[in-house]
C-alpha cells in the first residue's frame, strides 16, 4: 500500500529538498503507512461540518491561485466517497479559479477546524458542470433552494486526502461558537441577576 498524500506531493524536487535540509531519511522508507482514497464516516461529518475551505489551483503560466469559499455548514457536500461537490456562487466575477481548473483539473483544498485546531488537505481532480447540465448533481448539492447566485456546479473527484498536524493552529471561534459558549454564561447572570432583584425588593419591603 502506498502513502497516497506524499505520494503525490513528493516530487523529485521535493525530495532534494527533504536531502538538502536533512530530512531524507525521515521519508524515504515511509510507506504503507496509510492511503486515504476513500472518505470514510468521520471524515464525511467533519468535511460536511465545515462553513468554509480553501482551494488551490494552478494557471497555464504556472501561477498558484489560493480562494476562499464559504457558505451555510454543509455547503460543500460529499456525494460519495470519493467524491466531493459545492455550489459556485457569482463573486467578483474575475473566474480566476475556473479559469485554471478548466486547463489543470487538479486541485488542493485545505478545510479547517480552527476551535480543536485540525486540519484536513484534499488532492482532487475539479469539474464544473452548468445548472442545466446534469440535473440530478444539480439537485443533490442544492437540494429544494431556489438557485439565486448560483453560477454552476463544481465536483471534485477525490485522488487522497490527509490529516496535518495541530502545530502552529491558532484557535479561533466564529460569532456563533462564541454565543453557543457563553449561553450557559448568560443564563447564569440572569439567574443571579433575578435572585438579586427579589432580595432588593424584600429589603425595601421590610424597610
């Protein structure tokens, strides 16, 4: 079994980078480790618990282009297990991401976890599809909603994906994870907040 990841991002000229920083023999009987080629359970509900991903690609010129997408938890949807799909949504209208993977489907994402600090890195292979052109994909990614910005459809056939290390990951927490814990916080003000407004009226009362 191969590593599948490294498998990919070793190039020859990675691994004269790995010689030229003493790192070669770290890697160079490192395989049948793991092979992630297929999504499994956990995966699925971390991917589809994601309210945001990056996504690389490259342009003829050799040019890498980094994007931003996001949406409602869940945007991004896996279809299957090997095979991922999001709505594309009318931006800037630069198409720049389009633009490459209509020349270079291959393509990297980065999806983050920045509360537990965990990060999953995908190699897939990007397809766009019209609205109109594969009716059921059309349906499975956006379910009943009205299209509105929807521009097409993009899937990504999945060739390995893998876990990163948490160094370096500094913990941050969206508006709503930070309400969800401070609910119990509120609550408790409330409460105390009421038992000091009864004792307030019992001393004025006996006052």
């Amino acid at each position: 079994m191969a590593y599948g990841f490294l498998d990919i991002a070793v190039t020859p000229a990675v691994r004269a980078a790995q010689e030229a920083n003493g790192a070669a023999e770290m890697w160079q009987d490192f395989k049948g480790h793991r092979a992630f080629d297929r999504f499994d359970e956990a995966t699925r509900r971390f991917i589809e618990a994601r309210d945001s991903f990056y996504i690389a690609s490259t342009s003829e010129t050799g040019w890498p282009y980094v994007q931003h997408r996001g949406g409602a938890r869940g945007f991004l949807r896996v279809l299957d297990d090997e095979t991922l799909a999001f709505a594309d949504y009318r931006g800037n209208r630069q198409y720049i991401s389009l633009g490459n993977l209509s020349v270079n489907p291959k393509a990297s994402l980065f999806l983050m976890d920045y509360p537990n600090r965990t990060r999953l890195k995908i190699y897939a292979r990007a397809k766009a599809y019209a609205l109109d052109e594969d009716s059921a994909l059309t349906q499975k990614v956006l379910g009943d909603a009205a299209p509105g910005r929807t521009e097409r459809i993009i899937t990504l056939h999945l060739e390995s994906f893998d876990w990163n290390c948490p160094q370096y990951i500094v913990p941050r927490f969206t508006s709503e994870e930070i309400e969800g814990a401070l609910q119990p916080v509120r609550s408790r003000i409330a409460e105390l907040e009421a038992e000091n407004e009864a004792l307030r009226q019992r001393l004025a009362a006996k006052g």
